[in-house]
C-alpha cells in the first residue's frame, strides 16, 4: 500500500469533479455559485478562464463584481 492520505485522494477527486464541470459552462452560463466554489477550490483565474474559453480578465472581473476574492 501507499502512505497517501486518503483525504488527500479524495480533495483531488473533488478538484477534478469540480474541473469536468466547469468545462460545461461558458463566461455566460457559470454561476456565481460554480464560480465561488471554483475560488474555494484554489483554481486559478487563468485556470478558470481556460475552463471556461474567456480571457483572464474577463474571469476577474466576473469574480470583483460578485465580491469573490482569491483564496491565499
């Protein structure tokens, strides 16, 4: 067996998830719902905005005006 943490194992199973779902969605169509737990997740803006097929910019100003800061 491995010594992975099977928390570990499972926070990238969600991540992933979560990856498959915002390749559904375009810039018009993700929720701030979707969007806030993408940023919860630790996705990157430029992430997002390849997810999504929009710029960078767009992404962030998507998330300023939903008040959604980036997770640190």
């Amino acid at each position: 067996m491995t010594s992975i943490d099977p928390w570990f194992l499972y926070q990238l199973k969600e991540i992933a998830a979560l990856e498959i779902e915002l390749l559904k969605h375009t810039a018009e169509t993700l929720t701030p719902e979707l969007l806030r737990q993408a940023k919860r997740a630790g996705i990157s803006d430029e992430r997002l905005a390849l997810s999504i097929q929009a710029g960078v910019q767009a992404v962030r100003q998507m998330r300023e005006e939903r008040g959604i800061r980036p997770v640190l």
